[in-house]
C-alpha cells in the first residue's frame, strides 16, 4: 500500500499576509454592502407603507379599479422586499466563511503564538442558507 503524497504547499509568509488581509477586507465590505442593503429596503418599506396609507384617504367611488390595481402593486412591491431578507442571509453566510478562510490562513501560516492557537471562526454548516431563489406573489414565503 502506498501512502499518498502530503497537498500541503508552502507559502511565503508575505504572501498569506496579503491574502489574509484582501480576505478580511473583502468581509468588510460585504458587511459595508448588508448596511446599505437594510437601509435602503428601511427607505423602501417606509415608502411604500405611506403609499399604502395615503390610498385610505382616497375616493375608491372616482376610481375603485384605479385604486385597487395600485393597492395590488404596492402589496407586490413589498413582497419583492423578500429580496432583502433572503440577500442578507447569503451575505452573513458569505461573510462567514470568508472569515473562516481568513482565519484558517493566517492559523496555518502562523501557528501559535505566545497567547497560543490562533482563534479560527468556523465555516458555516450548511453550505447555502437561503433555498428560495424566486419570488412570486403566490408564493410569498416569510423568514
């Protein structure tokens, strides 16, 4: 029986401090992305909400289809908020295992240290956390 060769590569230390630093920044701005991503879907419940009750104040008599085919596009415009909860989730997911990769790197390369083992943030366990990947008005599901 022969024993199979070890895939460990060496690499310079420069080189996984790099690495190690375009990965970090690389979480910083997925997390920068998820801030604007909730404030601008904030804005756009607001929006719609106020939409939604200025229609109240209406008239339905001068106009009841009117009314009601914009009451029907308001209510689809805020299912498609979906989006913002399931993007969300594959961002913290993504964030997370490239924190992990981060982590996994910088341990390898460096080892311990006089504090000991490098902490590593562990990868995710599911390999994707949102399994919805349409949305439709019939099938609106909430998180």
């Amino acid at each position: 029986m022969s024993s199979s060769p070890d895939p460990t590569v060496e690499l310079p230390v420069l080189a996984v401090a790099e690495l190690q630093d375009h990965l970090l920044a690389v979480g910083h701005d997925l997390d920068r992305l998820q801030t604007l991503l909730s404030e601008s879907c904030a804005l756009l419940l607001g929006g719609f909400g106020a939409a939604h009750r200025a229609l109240d104040s209406v008239d339905p008599s001068r106009s009841p289809a009117a009314v009601q085919a914009l009451r029907e596009t308001l209510t689809d415009s805020v299912v498609a908020l979906q989006f913002e909860d399931m993007a969300s989730q594959l961002l913290r997911h993504t964030q997370q295992r490239v924190r992990s990769c981060a982590d996994q790197l910088a341990a390898r390369a460096f080892g311990a240290d006089e504090d000991g083992e490098a902490a590593v943030t562990p990868a995710p366990q599911r390999p994707n956390p949102v399994t919805q990947d349409e949305m439709d008005a019939g099938s609106v599901e909430l998180f």
